[in-house]
C-alpha cells in the first residue's frame, strides 16, 4: 500500500469533512464525527481530520489506484468549496 497525506487550509474544516463523509455514505462504508472521518473505497481508504485551521486526511491504496483516490477526493472537495474555494496539498 502507498500513502498520501493531504492538507487544507480552512476554518471551516469539520463542514468540509462532514460533506465528504456524508456524500460518499450513499454508496460507500464511512464512519465520522465531528473531527474525524473514514471513507473505505473498495481499492483504498481515506481517513480524515478537523481542527480549527485544516482539514487533514491520510489516503492509503495500491500505487495504481492513489492517485485516483486523491483526484476524486480533490474533485469533490472543489465541489463542496465552492463558497470558500480550498487548496488541497498533497505530500
């Protein structure tokens, strides 16, 4: 398995983690909370964090699919960002 680690500058984290984990409950397995998620992909896993200044997620998966695992996690945290457009960084 490889890992990513993503950061997100925003005082409006736990919205934003919220959003995703609620989202992705329709068709996938999730846990969350306030200020900690899980969203299990069938290929990889996303577990993410809140605090007062960043929306925080560790992404695990096979190396051919963590790159698609941060590209969908990115594409609907743009959705959700629309009012306060965030920059997801990836290391």
């Amino acid at each position: 398995m490889e890992h990513a680690h993503g950061f997100a500058a925003t005082g409006q984290a736990s919205l934003y983690l919220k959003k995703l984990c609620r989202h992705f409950s329709h068709k996938l397995e999730t846990q969350f909370d306030d200020h900690n998620g899980v969203i299990r992909f069938p290929f990889g896993t996303c577990e993410l964090s809140a605090d007062e200044q960043a929306l925080h997620l560790h992404c695990q998966a096979g190396s051919n699919d963590l790159g698609r695992l941060r590209e969908i996690i990115d594409s609907h945290l743009a959705r959700f960002t629309t009012r306060e457009p965030v920059t997801l960084r990836w290391h």
